[in-house]
C-alpha cells in the first residue's frame, strides 16, 4: 500500500508531572487516540486520528491534556495553502469527493461584525430591562393587509380573520437537524429546551419520533424532499409545517444518511427499511415549478384543516429575491432563508465551503423586495446561517427579519466543538451519532438546561441592548436598518445591505 | 409490656435494637449466665489467634445496655420456665414474671461422652472462658507441643487455623471421609485441605479420638480411632454445637433438635419465643425447619422475635446456611445447599471453574432452574449476589453461562433482577 | 434519608467515579498527590465503588444503603453500623477483621477486600460528612444523583 501523503492534523500534549494514567481519556477518544501502555503503566498519545473535539482535555481530572495544530509548515505562499495541499494529497489517494460536516470555515466577510447597533444618548432615554417590561414576544405568521372591527356591546370587534400564528416568547428557534443526524438524546433536548423557553424546533427531514409527540406544541415539522416520516399524524402532531427546498451548507443538492446509520429506532421513525440508505433528492420530485410549490403548501394546508402556518425553507442563492417572492406569493406563511455558513451533518467540502451567498446579503435583498412588492407582510421571514450570538439576532431583526434560527450555537450549547466529522458517526460529544456507547454522553436532562439557558442568556442580552436603544418591544426594531451603521464595509456592501456608514 | 431475654448473644442485641426501633416504653430484662460484656462467639477464632485483644472482642460498645435502656442481670442462670404463671426462675432463686419471653440459650458444644473431658488442657470453643482457657495454656512457661482438634468443621477449621497463627503445632482430626463435608464439596474440601497441610497441620480424616490418657489430672496422650496414640497437651473439641433447648423443653415447649418456631419466632406458646443456635426455623434453601447456628441468623432472627413483641410484623423469609473460614490465609465461603455430589440427578445442574496453581475454585449448584448452593475457594468477590439470587430464588436458566465468568457481576444476571438490586424496583419473581 | 441514585442510561464509562472516590478517602484529598504518592506506597488506597460495564450498558455500584442491611446483620464484630447523624451504614475499620461475611451476604456484592496491611472490609460511606458524595458531585453526565429516597 504506497505511502499517504496525509500528516497528523493535531499534537496531543500531556503533562506527565500532572497525568495520574485514569484512562479517562483512553476510554472517551471514540478515535482511539489515546491508548494505554501495560508494562510501562502510561498512557501515551497518537495524534494521527486526532480531529480536535477537546473531548479528553474536558474530561482529564487533572487537566494534563493540551490539544494544539501540528505547526507543520510548509514554505510560505500566499495562494497554496496548506490545505489548498492536503486537499489535494487526499483526493488523489482516494479519488472521492473530500466530506466535511458543520458550515462553512472559509473566510468570507462576516458582515454581522461590520454591523454596529445604536444607542441612546440624551434623546429617546434609555430603558432599564431591570426594572421596565421588555416584550420578545414574536408571531411567525401571514398578517393580514388590513384589520376591519364592528361595533359590538363591549366595544369593537374584530373581524378579520387572522391566518394560524406561532406565538415565540423571544425571536429565536432551533433550526432544522434530523434524527438521524444526530442523536435522539440531541433531540430530546432540543425538544425540551423549546418548551422551556417559550419557542419551537425543527424535526429537520428525520421524521418525529414517538416519544416527543409529547413537545408537539413547540414542534416544526418538516417535509423535505425525501419525505422521510411524512404522515398524518406527523403532520398534525406538530405546530407549524416547513417545506424543505435547500439548506444553506448545501444548495442545489440533496441529502444521504448512510445505511449502517439506520438504525431499528431511526428506520421505524422515517419509515424506510432497517439498513438502507436514505437519500433526499435535490428536488421534491413533485415540485418543478412555483406552481407546483403552491399546490404542495395548499395539500399540507388541506391536511391540517388550516390550523397551522406552512412556510417553506430555502438556501440562499444567487436570486434568492424573486424566488423568496414567488414563495410568498405561493401562499407560504413564512420563508425560511439558510445562508452559506448554515450547518449540516455531512456534505461535500466544495459545495459547503463555495455555494450559496451569506445570509445577511440575503436577508437585505429578500426584505426589501417583498417590501417593494407590498407583500411583506404576507409572510414571516426566518433567517439562518451562522447566529453565533445575542447580537447577531438583534442585527438580524434589525434588518428585517422575523424571528433567526440557530443550530450551530445549540449544538455548541450540548457540547460540540466544532471538528467538523460529524459524517464519521463518531461525534465524541454524543451529538451527531447513534452509536449507543456515544449516544449516552449527551444526558438530554443537561443538553436541555444548557440549551435553556444559552436562549435565557440571549434574552437578556436582547433586552438589554434594546433597552439600551431605548426601546421597549422587538417590534420597533424588526426592519429598522435606521439602527445599524456599517463599519469597514465598501459603497456597494452598504447598498446591497441597505444601511449606513457609521458617521453618516 | 415487659419483655424478658434469655442470653446474650447476637440474638439478644438484634431484638433489643429491634424492640427500641418501634418502642422505647417496653421494659426490657436480660438474663444471662455469663458476664455482662457482649462478645462475638465467632470472633473468638480470631482473639485466640492474636489478631485482636479482649477490648476488641467485644460486639457493641460497653453502654449499649444502659444506651437501649435495658436492665440485665448477669451470672444467673435461668433454670426454670412457667408457662402458666408466665415467669422465669433463676440459679439463684430469683424470679421474674414476663409479658413476652425471649429464649435465646444458644447452643451446647457436642462433646463425646468419655473418660478425661474433664480433664485440664481439654477446652470446648464456644465461649469466652473457653478461648481463655486455650490462651492461657498456649502462653504459659512451657509452650503446647501437640495440640489436637477433634472436628473438621466450621468449628474445628477456625480454632486450627487460629493455633497455626500462633504458632503451635496441630493435628485436626475429622470423623468423616472428607473435612468440611457438611457444606463444602469434594474439591472445595480436598483445597482446603491442601493448604492446611501445606502449611503444617497434620489433616487426619475417617479418625477420631477414642481415648484421653491423662497424667495428674492433665492431657497427655489420645488414642485415635484407628489405634494410633499419640502425645496431646491441648485437645479442643470443635466438633460443632446443638441447640441449648433443655430448658424450653422442660418448659412444655415444642422442641424437636431446637424449639420449634414459626416465621415470627415464635414457639408453642404464643408469649414465648426463640431465636438464635437455639431454634429451629424455616430454612429457604432446603424447604424445611432447622437449626442453622450461625451469626446472621441469630441476629436476624432476633430482630424479627424482638419486632413482633412490639407489634411489628417482619416474617421471616428464612435463614440460609452460610459459612466463611480461612485458612492460611486463603478464604473460602459456602452458601446455601452445594455440597451433593453430581449423579446425574433431574433437577440439579453443577457449573464449576477451578484453576488449581490460582487456588480459585467456584462451584454453584442449580435446582429447577434456581441458584440453591454456592462455594467459592480463594476468590470470594461479590460472593453476595449469589446469595441474593438464593434468597430471592429468580430463574438463572438464561444466565448460567455467565455466572461463573471472570468479570462476573450484577450485569451477567437477567435485567430486570439487577434493576431490582440497583434501584430497588419491585419485580415479579 | 439521602441516597445514591444510579442512572445507568447516562453513564458514559468514563469511570471518574472511582477517580474521585479514591482521591476523597486518601489523606491528601489532592488527587495528584493521591495518585502519585499515596496509592504507591502500598497504602491500599482504593475506590469505594465498583465499575461494572457490559458493551455499552455501564453504572458505578456502590453500597445500597439498604433498609434492613444483610451486612449489619452479618457482621461478627459490630463494625457495620448506622450512623445516627446521617442514617448511612458505616463500617467501623478499627473494629472489623476481615471475617469477609459482610461480602458473603451482601445481594449488590458491593463490600470489596481492601488492599491494606489489615483485613478489612471496604464500601462506600457516603463520603461521611461530606453534603453530597465525591462520585455525584464529579459525575460529569448526571448519572449518579444524590436524592431523598
């Protein structure tokens, strides 16, 4: 077998002065890095699997454990990087198409740190969050155009008929991850953790499993193109309903858990046989047209007697404003917009780290044409893609949206750290497997709190940067680029992101 | 309600804190021939080896009386029992009226009827003055050349193994063809010995003592069974022990080998009760009533009586025999009923390991599809849950490959008995 | 009284449990002195738990606290006790003389041998005096609780 060309990404360091050779980390690398030496009594290290997860430097009791990048350094250049060349080295020893999982990691402009959030000063004063209500609260949701009221016994009436709502105590949801792609533990969490908070998650392509029919109420079912669980059941059991078109670590292609990941437990769930693969092509193939989206929206309408939105998640893509557009005019209630730096369990390197555009550009184009159009309201307008924090929420409501999904800071919350192998199966962290030995790290009692916890957090930052601006509800905001002023941003990205320099 | 305790042993502590749990207003008399100290009989093997002292000797702490609020009357025997007028007499004329009486006697050593028993340097090894006695002689001016154990039992091992730790010279003689035959099997019983011997005592088996030849009155020489004679100055008879039901017997009480009690301990007579080496309760293990004098049924047994004097109902699910010695150094243990030997009999199934060079030998025995009998030599971790699975008599059929494995634990048995241990769910047995 | 709880569909094998219970019964309480110097010298300091693990079903066991504890009942000394203060069964080590009937009876098998120059019998106390067990307080997934049972 001729020679890889591949070299150890990380170097493991260990104290020997403060390791005590418990094997804690022998026993949790699902990478067999670390191994025990009998007739030595140590425990030494081989950094080749190594894929950075932090899982035994966590763990050690001692805090022996150091993980660092192999500062292998080749001569400098400034166009081959070096993992232009590893890229290379690997494709040529396997001739297949290089897998990665989570969003994108190259470095293209993260406009969410050139935007900048007002603040009151003398004028307009202050709000203390401490001692002043401060309302979240959010309705995803068509609105009607107009609102008409007869005169009743008590005082006005209403009587327009408003479309189905989901009622959000604050702006933020959990975005779409199957089961399947991670853990039912990682779901369960998910579930529980919406609850808590007063907000809703995503069932992503996977189906819902039995046993969280019990959240239904704070649940968004998916159906994406594999229609993987899709019955009427489903349907019914949860809130609202998201037609899944694209997500933004993979536009334009589909979907593909590999049989030896379907287990009894996710097979009964998407309803497909124990051990095949379960592939969601690029298209529904029963959606060719926009047509064929309103027709789609109206049957999963039909099916639940009209009594929850259905909205329809996209990627974002070049011209992704006449497509969010004819979405509306579709009859979606919301659309959901997934940006490049949306995450994924698996997908080709090339199509994650090169397709789709960032979602704020996105978000700017998308809000603006549907105003232009007069049909803003028609729709919610969900925005994904990389939400690292409180900030880039209230950025993001600031410039036009709804409400943002996040997925990428959830898994972070239960413990993810980001070494992108999640296709491997072998997520140390207990999140993005099924293997029953892993699975069990993540005890969804601790993966809910924390994940209660990070929205608690961001509630609170929200409330206090709003009442920093003065304002006392999400709504004077929600669209309010008159908030946010661009700092290192050229004429062009200031337009296309319809706000200000700072200073003008 | 005044309650009154014969003896003052195991039986009697474990149905005082029993009786105080529920009621701290009975009054509580106990009467007892011996000192007021409240020793641990099995721990007298281990005082006359030298591992612990007169102090350590003792079972509960000197105020434990005086802390229960118990009255005792010590060095006075009871001699007499009147059922009808519900009172005891004592040696010394006392006597005393009962709402509910407790016989905890104990048992008698058995000592073979003949010439020289008497004698001075021949001890029984049931009591304190006993271990005293041995002591004292093992320790004077000139020290024991030969002594000899009649017994190959629990019994005799233990006061074998105690006189090897210090240093005297023994030969250990058992009537039976093999030591140990009464709960450990062939193999169990052939290690044993192997180490005994190993270790410098003489094992003679099929033989006993059939004469003491004494010089002034003191041991010198016994004349074996099978005619051999040879020099003794220290002959101990730890041939076992029958229950002390002489005075229940007299009494009117039912007493087949032991007073017969039902799963409250109670006797005949529905005021009197007993408990301990001196009853003769349901065993779970061999479905039936007898004797088993050993500690932990004293104690529990004890407590039941003590608990249902006062109005508790605790039944007894039954005793299992159960036994643990050491010899030079090796452990070994044998519970419930594993002794039989293997002819293909229906309803019994022998799983074994033995690794010789190891000194490890397990043997568990099953009958219709239950663990009934365990013995393990040299390795006795976890020996608990076998008797666990005994007493709660859940089917092993599935499990039997695994009970015997090296890392054998609460996850080699089925599901849901291991949940039951862990958590305390209730299961269906 | 407060119990141990074991969760054993959240024990993720990592066996810290037996880390920690080590390092609270060793004299330093500093767990790379524990390790480093004081389990060497021959002290016999182990974990008072057992690690018990079959494929992917693991859970650490350590002394059921039972109601009616076969040990005490067994107990030829007077070791085994409760304590008063916290209701535990507490084995009194400068009373026992590893006669091992404690190991015989106990259903849970969770008395060991302990490794010292003196027989004696070795479980869990509950880390005596301590508010909640070195094994609960340093699970890093939950498994072990520590709750009114």
């Amino acid at each position: 077998m001729a020679l890889s060309y591949y070299t150890p990404e990380f170097i493991v360091e260990r104290d020997e002065s403060r390791c005590i050779q418990c094997q804690v980390c022998v026993r949790q690398c699902a990478n067999d890095v670390h191994y025990y030496v009998d007739d030595e009594d140590t425990v030494q290290a081989d950094g080749r699997h190594c894929v950075g997860c932090h899982r035994c430097v966590t763990l050690c009791p001692t805090h022996a454990l150091n993980i660092r990048q192999n500062t292998l350094e080749f001569r400098p250049h400034a166009n081959w990087t070096s993992s232009a060349l590893r890229n290379i080295f690997k494709q040529a020893e396997t001739g297949g198409m290089l897998l990665t999982g989570m969003g994108c990691d190259q470095p293209y402009r993260i406009y969410w740190d050139h935007m900048v959030l007002n603040a009151s000063q003398v004028t307009n004063p202050s709000i203390d969050p401490l001692r002043e209500p401060m309302e979240l609260k959010t309705f995803i949701g068509a609105k009607p155009d107009r609102l008409e009221f007869v005169e009743g016994e008590d005082g006005p009436e209403l009587v327009t008929e408003i479309a189905p709502q989901l009622e959000l105590d604050l702006p933020i949801m959990f975005s779409a991850m199957s089961y399947g792609s991670i853990s039912y533990n990682a779901c369960e969490s998910l579930a529980r953790a919406a609850t808590a908070a007063g907000t809703f998650y995503n069932t992503g392509e996977g189906g819902l499993h039995p046993n969280l029919y019990q959240y239904g109420a704070n649940t968004i079912a998916q159906v994406a193109s594999g229609r993987f669980g899709v019955h009427l059941d489903y349907l019914n059991a949860a809130a609202a309903l998201e037609i899944k078109v694209g997500q933004g670590a993979k536009p334009g292609i589909g979907g593909h858990l590999p049989g030896e990941k379907v287990t009894l437990d996710i097979s009964q769930t998407r309803m497909i046989p124990e051990g095949s693969d379960a592939i969601s092509p690029a298209p529904h193939h029963d959606i060719y047209s926009i047509e064929d989206l309103r027709q789609l929206i109206y049957a999963l309408k039909e099916a639940t007697r009209y009594t929850k939105p259905v909205g329809v998640k996209v990627a974002a893509v070049n011209n992704i404003a006449p497509i969010a557009s004819g979405i509306v005019r579709a009859g979606a209630d919301f659309v959901a917009i997934d940006g490049i730096r949306g995450g994924t369990g698996a997908a080709p390197t090339t199509i994650r780290n090169n397709v789709g555009i960032p979602i704020e550009l996105a978000l700017a184009a998308v809000d603006q044409r549907l105003r232009d159009e007069g049909i803003r309201q028609h729709a919610s307008l969900i925005v994904a893609g990389s939400v690292r924090s409180s900030s880039d929420a209230l950025k993001a409501v600031c410039m036009g949206a709804d409400a943002v999904y996040v997925a990428t800071s959830a898994l972070v919350a239960m413990g993810c750290h980001l070494c992108q192998h999640c296709y491997t199966g072998k997520c140390n962290w207990g999140i993005a497997t099924q293997d029953p030995y892993l699975t069990k790290r993540l005890n969804p009692n601790i993966g809910a709190r924390r994940l209660a916890n990070l929205l608690r957090a961001w509630s609170l930052e929200i409330k206090e940067m709003m009442g920093g601006m003065g304002v006392n509800s999400i709504e004077s905001v929600r669209g309010n680029r008159d908030h946010l002023r661009g700092v290192g941003l050229n004429q062009v990205e200031l337009e296309a992101l319809g706000i200000r320099a700072a200073g003008r | 309600m005044k309650i009154i305790i014969i003896g003052n042993s195991a039986t009697a502590v474990g149905a005082v804190e029993s009786i105080r749990l529920y009621d701290q207003s009975a009054e509580i008399l106990v009467i007892t021939k011996e000192s007021s100290l409240i020793y641990s009989r099995p721990m007298l093997s281990h005082y006359l080896a030298g591992q612990i002292d007169q102090t350590r000797v003792a079972y509960r702490d000197p105020d434990f009386y005086c802390r229960f609020d118990v009255q005792v009357i010590t060095d006075d025997a009871v001699t007499e029992i009147d059922l009808a007028a519900r009172t005891v007499t004592a040696e010394s004329g006392m006597t005393q009226s009962y709402d509910k009486l407790l016989i905890s006697t104990g048992g008698v050593p058995i000592v073979p009827p003949m010439p020289g028993v008497d004698a001075e340097g021949v001890y029984t090894f049931t009591e304190l003055s006993d271990a005293d006695g041995i002591l004292d002689r093992v320790q004077r001016e000139k020290p024991v050349q030969n002594a000899v154990v009649v017994g190959g039992g629990m019994i005799g091992i233990k006061a074998v193994d105690a006189l090897q730790q210090r240093g005297v010279s023994v030969t250990m003689l058992e009537l039976a063809p093999r030591i140990l035959s009464a709960a450990f099997d062939q193999t169990a019983s052939d290690m044993v010995s192997d180490i005994l011997r190993r270790s410098g005592v003489t094992v003679l088996t099929n033989d006993t003592v059939a004469k003491i030849h004494t010089v002034d009155g003191a041991i010198g020489e016994v004349t074996l069974r099978s005619g051999e004679t040879i020099p003794c100055d220290l002959l101990v008879f730890g041939i076992g022990v029958r229950p002390n039901s002489v005075l229940a017997k007299s009494a009117g009480l039912e007493v087949n080998r032991g007073v017969v009690v039902d799963s409250f301990m109670r006797s005949s007579d529905p005021y009197v009760y007993a408990a301990g080496d001196v009853a003769e309760a349901y065993d779970l293990v061999v479905d039936m009533n007898r004797t088993v004098a050993i500690w932990p049924n004293a104690y529990r047994q004890g407590a039941i009586a003590g608990a249902h004097m006062v109005g508790v109902e605790r039944p007894d699910e039954g005793g299992i025999a159960m036994n643990t010695i050491e010899a030079d150094g090796v452990a070994a243990m044998a519970i419930g009923d594993a002794n039989m030997e293997d002819s293909g009999q229906a309803d019994l199934q022998f799983l074994s390991e033995l690794d010789e060079r190891a000194h490890r030998y397990r043997r568990l025995v099953i009958r219709d599809g239950r663990l009934v009998g365990a013995i393990l030599v040299g390795d006795v971790n976890r020996a608990g849950i076998y008797t666990g699975l005994i007493r709660s008599k859940v089917p092993v059929n599935d499990c039997c490959k695994t009970l015997l494995s090296p890392h054998f634990g609460l996850l080699s048995l089925p599901e849901h008995y291991r949940k039951h241990v862990v958590t305390g769910e209730g299961i269906e047995i | 009284m407060k119990r141990i709880v074991i969760h054993e569909e959240y024990c993720i094998g990592c066996r810290l449990c037996e880390v920690h219970c080590l390092v609270q019964h060793s004299e330093s309480r500093d767990i790379i002195k524990a390790y480093k110097v004081e389990r060497q010298s021959g002290g016999g300091l182990m974990p008072r738990l057992l690690f018990e693990e079959s494929g992917p079903i693991s859970f650490a066991l350590q002394c059921r606290q039972c109601e009616e504890p076969s040990c005490l009942e067994a107990c030829i000394s007077g070791a085994m006790h409760r304590d008063p203060k916290t209701g535990a069964i507490i084995c009194d080590e400068s009373r026992c003389v590893g006669c091992w009937m404690c190991i015989m009876v106990c259903p849970a098998g969770a008395i060991q041998q302990s490794q010292t120059l003196h027989k004696i019998a070795s479980k869990c106390d509950l880390c005596y005096g301590a508010e909640m067990p070195a094994c609960v307080a340093n699970c890093p997934n939950e498994a072990l609780t520590y709750e009114e049972v």
